[in-house]
C-alpha cells in the first residue's frame, strides 16, 4: 500500500521482517524477545512510557553520533508507538532530519501510530508536547510480532480497532464480533482506513483526521489524572467512547441505544467500559478543556452518531459531559 503525504510516499508493507544492515532502534523487553532478528548492535532503550522523553532522545542521538551515522544514515524503529514516536522524532531532527523506517511490533502502532507521520516524545507537563510531522521512510507490518504481545497489550490495539469500526467501518464491528478473528485481515483494512484518512488530512487542519479522536477526549483526560498508572491507552479510550457515545445520545445527536451498543462493542474484547474508580468530575473536565486539541477552553469531541457514522463537535456542552460522568 504507497501513502502520500506533502513531501512524498512511502510504502507499507504485510511482510517479514528479516532483520537490516541499517542500525536498529528498539526497546528492552523487545532486544530480549527477537535478539536474532535485531541483530549485535542495536540502541536499546528501557522499555515504557517513561522513556518517551528528552533524556532518551538525547541518548539515542548520542548513540547515532558515536556509530557515525550520517545524513544520509537510514534508521530503523523496532517496537510499539513508544519506540516508533522517539525514533521518529530523532530522525525528524538528528542532522536536520534522515529517513527511517518503522517496524510496528504491537496491534496499537500496527494500525494507529505507525502511519500518519506524527512523532514525538513527551515532556513532564504533558505527553507529545514536542513533535513533528516526518513520515517514515516504508512501514513494514509483520504479523508474527503478536504473537509474544501481552494479552493487555493486544486489548489495547483492538479497542482502536473497534474505534474504526464504529467512526467509519461498520463491516469492521462485524468482523469483530465473529468468535475467530483474522487479526491480519483487520490490521490490513484499519491502515486502509488511516491512509485514506491522513492523506485527507495530514496535517490535521480539515478536521477530518480529528475523528480518529473518537473516545480519545474523555479517554486522555482519564489516562492523564490516573498518572497513566490505573489504565492502558486502550482501555481509556474504551471507557470514553463509552462515555462520549452517552454524550451524543444526551445532545440527541446519536439515537438511544448506541451507546449500549458500542459498550457491548467493547466489553465482547475484555475491555473495561466505566471507571473502575470514582475520578473526580471536575478535574476530569478541567483536563479536557486543557487538552491541546480544545480550542479555548471549549471542549471539543468526534462524536459518533450512527454505526459507521461520526461528526467533530465543537462546544461539546459541559453540563451534559458532567452529567454523563456523575
Ligand atoms: P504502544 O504501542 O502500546 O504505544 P509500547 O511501545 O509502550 O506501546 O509497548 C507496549 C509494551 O509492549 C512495551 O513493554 C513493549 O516492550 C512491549 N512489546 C512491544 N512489542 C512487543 C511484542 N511484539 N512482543 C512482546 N512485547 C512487546
Ligand atoms: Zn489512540
């Protein structure tokens, strides 16, 4: 599949892979698990979120300089969106920018963060403060990567998966709900779907790449006053497309019943769709009004209102999201 962006393609490719000459970025738990496909000198950095940030940036910079890559060095990024983010941001700048490619080894970057450009690392204020858009150079899925993946991991990238399903795929909530899912058919079609998406709108400012946000409003507020501790991504995301599909249904935009519907969605994969704990109600919205993506204090959400079928709203009234949360 060749995507294009503004300063040209790139190929992602289902394939093996089968280890490169160029050098290998990749993370603990992963230098671990495939040592013969990674090769004898990879930089390896800790495995987490946590490594997301300027001090390993700086490290695998150093180590690029201290291996004597140059401007023209390729890079390779093996791991999940931690890996992939960091590796990309330092490709972005390292000498102004060299190519890099992305090997995506968990379901989340296999069909979220690999495609699409966006890279970055995190600061103590706030996760993917700094970033750029620098595409990689070819993406290459290969499916015998999940198979190590923790189950919880897995999790996560199905309730993106179901995201898809429900903003503008619904024959991907029937796949879903078969007993025996083809998990390459579904990573193929979602990076279909993310492509046509970006390609739309790379650089985020038609408000069409904004839908990928579904569940994402409420879900970073969740992630974000539970110090990232109490729940993955995914299962943030899945209590808020819960959430935000209430919201919908109290703004009469969605008819009443989706969002039982796209609870049972998520429930069907082990996903957690409500808070396990009570948060606070105000600090959640606080958050939201925070989050880099509201427009002056207004809260801002993708919002689905029929299977397959969602719509960016702005203003999202407080007093409803409160009410919904209470
Ligand atoms: P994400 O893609 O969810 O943003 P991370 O890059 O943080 O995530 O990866 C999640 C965890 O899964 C990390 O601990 C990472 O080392 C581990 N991991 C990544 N890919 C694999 C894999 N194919 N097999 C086993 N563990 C993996
Ligand atoms: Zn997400």
């Amino acid at each position: 599949m060749t995507i294009r962006h503004a300063q040209g393609t790139y190929d992602v490719r289902f394939d093996e892979f089968n280890g490169t000459t160029h050098v290998v970025v990749t993370d603990s738990n992963l230098a671990k698990l495939y040592p013969k496909l990674i090769g004898s000198s990879p930089i390896v950095i800790e495995a987490g979120e946590s490594s997301k940030n300027l001090d390993t940036y700086a490290y695998v910079a150093g180590q690029l300089l201290h291996r004597g890559a140059t401007r023209k060095s390729t890079i390779v990024a093996l791991g999940g969106g931690v890996v992939g983010d960091l590796v990309g941001f330092v490709a972005a700048t390292y000498m102004r920018g060299i190519p890099f490619v992305q090997v995506p080894t968990t379901l989340l970057a296999q069909v979220d963060s690999s495609v699409g450009g966006k890279v970055g690392v995190d600061l103590p204020e706030g996760k993917n403060l700094l970033g750029a858009f620098h595409p990689a150079k070819e993406v290459i899925i290969d499916s015998r990567f999940l198979k190590t993946l923790p189950e919880r991991e897995l999790r996560c990238g199905l309730a993106e998966i179901v995201k898809y399903g429900w903003i503008m795929a619904p024959e991907i909530l029937d796949e879903l709900s078969k007993s025996d899912l083809d998990l390459q058919k579904l990573v193929r079609k979602c990076v279909e779907l993310k492509a046509r998406v970006v390609q739309e709108d790379e650089f985020e400012t038609k408000g069409v790449r904004a839908w990928l946000n579904f569940g994402h409003t409420v879900g970073h507020a969740i992630e974000q006053i539970t110090n990232y501790e109490t729940y993955t991504h995914g299962e943030a995301i899945s209590i808020g497309m819960v959430v935000e599909t209430r919201v919908a249904e109290e703004m009469g935009l969605a008819g009443r019943g989706l969002s039982q519907k796209v609870q049972n969605s998520l429930a069907q994969h082990g996903l957690p769709t409500e808070l396990s704990t009570k948060l606070s109600v105000s600090t959640l919205i606080d958050v939201m009004r925070r989050d880099k993506k509201s427009d002056q204090r207004e809260i801002t959400m993708s919002l689905v209102y029929r299977s397959g079928q969602c719509e960016l709203v702005k203003n999202v009234p407080v007093e409803i999201i409160e009410r919904v949360l209470a």
